[in-house]
C-alpha cells in the first residue's frame, strides 16, 4: 500500500460547504427520503456534494490530528 501526503493551506482543512450547498444537498436528501425519485441529474449532483462534505471532513480530521 502506497501513502501520498499532501500539504494543504491551513484555511482548506477549515472549509466546510456553504450553507446553501448544504442546504441544496439537505433538500435533495429531504425528498428522497420522502419517497420522491430524484432525476438523474439531480442524483449525480446529491453524490458529488456528498462526497466534496466527506472530502471537506477528512480534510478537517486529520487537520485537527496533525495540529501541534
């Protein structure tokens, strides 16, 4: 198994998604749960902004675990 590192501005690690990507991503989540078929479009733009929420706590985490 190979391990990258990557530096990262300080202020990244800190990022979290704007509200109103939140709140888009909260509201795509909201009626999917509510039974509502989301287009397909509207899938693959819930997976990204899930994954750039995960990348963004990842990102977080292991600032936090790295901080002096």
């Amino acid at each position: 198994m190979t391990t990258l590192e990557v530096d990262l501005p300080d202020e990244l690690s800190r990022h979290r998604l704007p509200a109103a990507v939140a709140a888009r991503l909260q509201a795509l989540l909201d009626r999917q749960d509510a039974g509502e078929t989301l287009s397909t479009a509207e899938r693959a733009e819930a997976q990204r902004l899930v994954d750039l929420a995960e990348f963004l706590t990842l990102l977080r985490l292991r600032s936090e675990r790295s901080a002096p």
